[in-house]
C-alpha cells in the first residue's frame, strides 16, 4: 500500500426543518432547540463540531453541521444522539457528504488542511472528474494543476480545503472554501474556469453558501 498521509474523516451535514414545526407553540419550539442546542454543544466541545446556517443562500435547507473526526463511527453517533432530541424528529436532512483528509498526490499542493476559526463563510460543493482525466499521465495532470495551483495563490484571502471520498461517497472530492468576503470566492472560480483542468470537471453542485454562527442562532433562524 503506498505510504500516503491520511487525516481525519469529515462529514458535511445539511438539514431541513419539517413545516410543521413552525406551527407548533412558542414554548415548545424554544424547548426543543434548546434541547438541540445542548447536545451540538456537547458534541462540539473538542472542536470538532461546527454548525454554520444556511438561512438566506439555500432554499433546500436551514443549516449545516460539519464535523470532524478520526473514526466514521463517531458520525453514527452523533446522528443517533441528534435524532432523539425533539428537534430532530422535526428534521430532513437534505444533503450529506462523507469524505476523508489526505496529502494531495500532486506536487506542491499542499498538505492536510486543518479549518481555521476566524472565517465568516464556508462554500462547500461535492465534486467528479471525468474518466478521461484519470487515463492522462500523472505528469500531464501535474502540469495542468500547477495552473491550478497558481490561480489558487493569488487568492491567500481564500482558504481551500480538499476532501476525498472516493468510494466513501457518491462524489469524489468535497470542497470547503473558507473566505470573508464571497466576491473573492466568485472571482477565484471564474478564474479557475480558464485553466486546462477545468475542461475535465464533470459535475461540481450543488453549492452551499454557509455562514458560520453558534448552533443557538442557526435555530433562531429557523424560526
């Protein structure tokens, strides 16, 4: 087995409040995102866990939980814990991603990325390559990624952040895209639409334009 370095599994977690909920009295939605809330934070103390809201740049969903961690079952556990709460049998969870951190095959790529703490937005998509891309010679697709690479450094204000899923999930990358301002996000992509490697992207939506904020607000959001 080659010797690659390999990081924590990550799981990208999207949800959805049933309508019903809404209806419901004031004293027992606040209970039950409290409830809610408690278990996240608990589950949240190591700093694994991050909650992001969706509220406003998604219609198919209210917010996110990403999560982090060095064993799969540890995501079991957590959905488990979340669907016994009140508010969890009021949720759809309309999209999920599982993947893990790995170096990237490709010289100067970078390493395992670690989330920093300090960015307001996260922009994730899954992604597949094309077939053909993986028949060229490693050292075609070298050159066409240090264009990649090259667009992707004139952006330090955008944090990039590559996981795989190959046969964990349906896609094979998830991508999670730190920045403060989504303008630069925009223009990073629209730059790296023009580089050869782009012509070999078969699907990359869909999008999710999240914001980070405490458990507690993504539910006030929601109503």
């Amino acid at each position: 087995m080659p010797n690659i370095e390999y990081g924590d599994f990550v799981k990208f977690d999207f949800f959805r409040v049933l309508p019903w909920w809404r209806q419901l009295p004031e004293d027992e939605r606040e209970t039950s995102k409290e409830e809610f809330a408690a278990v996240v934070e608990e589950l949240a103390g190591d700093g694994r866990l991050r909650t992001y809201s969706t509220v406003g740049t998604r219609a198919d969903c209210d917010f996110m939980l990403f999560q982090r961690a060095p064993d799969v079952g540890v995501f079991h556990e957590t959905s488990a814990r979340l669907n016994r709460t009140v508010l969890g049998r009021h949720l759809e969870q309309t999209y999920s991603y599982l993947s893990v951190r790995r170096k990237t095959q490709y010289k100067h790529g970078g390493g395992v990325p670690e989330l920093k703490d300090d960015y307001r937005y996260c922009i994730v998509y899954p992604m597949v390559k094309k077939r053909e891309w993986y028949s060229l010679p490693l050292e075609q697709r070298q050159q066409m990624m240090n264009d990649h690479f090259r667009v992707g450094h004139k952006y330090p204000m955008v944090r990039i952040n590559t996981t795989y899923a190959f046969g964990l999930d349906d896609p094979e990358f998830v991508l999670a895209f730190e920045v403060d301002n989504p303008s630069d996000f925009v223009s990073l992509v629209m730059e790296l639409r023009e580089v050869p490697a782009a012509q070999y992207t078969q699907t990359e939506t869909p999008i999710f334009t999240t914001i980070r904020m405490p458990v507690q607000d993504c539910l006030d959001a929601i109503g």
